[in-house]
C-alpha cells in the first residue's frame, strides 16, 4: 500500500517541525501572559501573608474528630487565625458561640481557616454546628489573649509535660465506671411449643460512652450494644421488636439464613415498622452461626447510633486439639456518629478488659457494626484466626487482625504471657489522641 509521507519521510518530518514549532509559539505566548498573572498574586498573597503574621503568628491549629475539638482550651493571640483540621470521618465545623464566626462545611481530612482576629481578648465557646455534634462532645473554649508579638506568640500544641500528664491520667482511669453495659445475654421466654421469644424495644436513651460523655444512642432494649442472643440449632425463635424510635426502623438477621419475608429490608421484605408500631419476625435457626442483628433502615445512622447486637447461634467447630475456651465474648466494633469509635458500645478507659489466667484459652468474636476497616492489634500474644463470619477457617495465628464492615472473625487466643496487654485498633486515630488513648482500645489482662 502507497502512502505519501511513506514515500517521502522528509516531507512528513518538515511538516512536523512546522506544526510543532506553532504549537509551542502559542504555548510560550500563553506561558507568559500565565507567568505575569501568578506573579501578581504571588506577591498579593505575599503582602497578605506578611500583614497577619505581623499581627497574631502562625495559624493556631486546631483539630475535629468525632466528637471533640481539640485542644479543649484553645489559646491564642488576640488577632489570630485558627487552622482548623477535620480529622474525623463525618462532615464538621466550627462556630464561635455568639458571633457570626463560623467555617464553611469542612470535609474529612480538610483544613478551614477561621479568622477570629476581629475579637476582642476574652474567652469564648466554640462548637460543631452539625446538629447534635456539640452535645455528643465537640464544644472547646477560645482564650484570645493580648496581641502577640514575635516573641510571646503562643505554641499551638500542649507542652510535654501537660502531655505526659493528660496521657497518664486517662489511662489511669482504665477501667473507667460508666452507666450502662451493652451486650448482655437476654433470656428468652419459652413459649409451649418451645419456640424462644425474644422481646425488644428500639429507642432513643442517654447513653455514657465514656466517663462524663453522655451522647443519646438509639438501641434495643437501652444497651449498646443491644443484647446477645444465644440460641440453639434448629431452635424456633421469634424476635418481638417494638418502635419506640421517632422513625421507622427493621430488624435484619445479618449472617443468618432465613426465609425471605424475615430479612428485614424495607420495601424488598417488609414494609418499614413505623414509630409505635410492632413486628414479629419468626424463623427456625438452621446451623451453627455467628451473626449479627441489626437495623437496614437509615442504617448508617440507625447501625452506627446503636441498633446493633450479637446473635449466636450453637456452637460454631473449633480447631481439633485446641481445648474449649472458657470465655466467648463479642467484641463489637463502632466508628460514627453518637456512639463514635468503640469496642461494646464504649470508648477508652470506659472499655471492658478481658481478663485471663494463664493458660487460659479465650475466644473473641470481632463483630463489625462501624463504617470502617479496623485491623485489631493484640500486644504480647498472637490470635488464633479459626472463623470468618462464623464460618470455620483453616486455623492461622495473626498479630493484627483485620475486620471490614459486615465481617465477624473469630480469634482464639491462648493467655500464655502474664501482664496487662494493649488490644486495640491499629488505625492509630481511632485509638489514640494528643490527650492519650480512646475509643477502639482495651486490655487483656493476664494474671
Ligand atoms: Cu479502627
């Protein structure tokens, strides 16, 4: 096949050279006028840069997470700025109480300014405009001080020792008293054909997540997590759920095998049990399962705010020639909204530890209810991988385990090293503040 630039590559390359050589005239036209625009700003910015830091130093820098603003006494030079961090998963902001001071929306992992240079020296309160952020915990106060000068300019961050201090003292709290405990075994009532009933009540309730962090759950039956169901094979078992909630809500059997008109999906299985209705589901269990029963009406919210709980059903295998545990606990897992990032429904130092003796065998059962991966670090003792969702695996030690949303895995771990070990998540924001440790972290301790 002929071609003309085949036939005379030179003709193509001269061609070539001409287009490119227009091309890149138009560029650099383009490149200068680009180049004179960015020089103008730059120097603006410059200007603007030089006029605040004369005035009030560096931003002060500030952080969000689900629920608090940190530092909780926030210090700053009259004339400053604050730099203000999302390190949480949800949308926040922050206000300046009785002013009209406030950020923009602030996605997670962005950084808003707030100018608060046009306040007087004073203390304020500061708080999340998100509804019902500043009741779960994000209010903090502003101390503006005199103006600063290069050399008083305050530090943004907590000194060393106030530190230390605020660490030791959390932890030194561990375990933490707290009103409610979540997760209890509820007895069923027998009917006379031996069917298990099980009654709850889905509501709105206070809830302490963490010693004076009151934050309103919505549950069963005023726990978080709801309570643990424990039934048998085969056994007949009927849930009477009750809405005492201000919406409609479901019931959903995660991880059991049930008929499909008692899957608990609104508008595919059922229709939604709306505010002061009752729904009874109804099935016969049919093998051994770790499960979970949870709401799969505005999930998101509902699952994570508490309307969650375990659901074990027989005795899943275990590995041969690994003796019985004595103990098999849940251990649920939250990361959002009121609840926040918590094992069983509390945050650090409000966990439960797990105590052993040595020699003990324990299992624990990581049930998923948040939003979030978590990898589940045990310090000092390796976990004995044998389920994923109830189902048996070829047992297989992990130091950290890994839990998706939805996801149970159950681990055996042998109590072999005395002493009080760190278990906890290894997203080290969902453990771990400048104040010291919270939510996903509690202890195995070995005596
Ligand atoms: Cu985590």
């Amino acid at each position: 096949m002929a071609n003309d630039d085949l036939n005379d590559p030179e003709a193509a390359r001269r061609d070539g050279v001409a287009v490119a050589g227009v091309f890149l005239s138009v560029l650099a036209l383009l490149g200068m006028v680009f180049a004179v625009g960015l020089g103008v700003r730059a120097v603006d910015r410059a200007d603007a840069v030089r006029a605040t830091t004369a005035a009030a130093g560096p931003p002060v820098a500030v952080t969000l997470t689900e629920f608090a603003i940190a530092p909780a006494m926030i210090s700053a030079p009259a004339g400053a700025t604050l730099a203000v961090t999302n390190n949480g998963a949800a949308v926040h902001t922050m206000a300046v109480e009785k002013t009209d001071l406030v950020t923009d929306e602030i996605a997670a992992g962005a950084t808003a300014t707030l100018d608060v240079s046009s306040l007087a020296p004073g203390t304020y309160t500061v708080r999340c405009t998100i509804p019902g952020h500043d009741a779960a915990g994000m209010t903090a106060m502003l101390h503006l001080g005199e103006a600063a000068t290069a050399a008083t300019a305050a530090p943004a961050a907590m000194s060393a020792e106030k530190m230390d201090e605020a660490m030791a003292a959390r932890t030194a709290a561990f375990p933490a008293a707290t009103k409610g405990v979540g997760a209890q075994d509820l007895a069923p009532k027998v009917l006379p054909d031996g069917t298990k009933e099980f009654d709850l009540t889905a509501s709105a309730f206070d809830w302490e997540v963490e010693p004076g962090k009151v934050v309103k759950a919505w549950g069963y039956n005023q726990q978080v997590p709801g309570p643990t169901i424990r039934v048998g094979v085969g056994d007949k078992v009927r849930i009477v759920l009750k809405n005492e909630l201000p919406e409609s809500t479901v019931l959903h059997p995660h991880g059991l095998v049930v008929p499909n008109a008692m899957d608990g999906v609104p508008d595919i299985t059922q229709k939604p049990i709306k505010p002061g209705e009752t729904f009874t589901y109804e099935f016969t269990t049919r093998e051994p399962q770790v499960a979970m029963y949870h709401s799969h009406h505005d999930a998101a919210k509902q699952v994570t705010n508490g309307l969650l709980g375990a659901f074990y059903v027989g005795q899943m295998a275990r590995p041969a020639g690994v003796p019985a545990p004595t103990q098999d606990l849940p251990m649920v897992l939250n990361d959002a909204d009121t609840i926040g990032y918590s094992l069983n429904g509390k945050s650090f130092p409000a966990t439960a530890p797990i105590t052993a003796k040595v020699g003990e065998w324990i299992q624990v059962d990581y049930m998923n209810e948040g939003l979030q991966i978590h990898p589940m670090h045990l310090h000092g003792m390796p976990q004995l991988v044998i389920a994923k969702d109830g189902y048996p695996q070829a047992p297989h030690l992990e130091d950290t385990v890994l839990v998706a949303p939805g996801e149970r895995v159950s681990v055996l771990v042998h109590a072999t090293e005395p002493g009080t070990w760190a278990w906890h998540c290894h997203i080290l924001t969902h453990a771990e503040r400048e104040d010291g440790m919270f939510g996903m972290v509690t202890a195995l301790v070995v005596t």
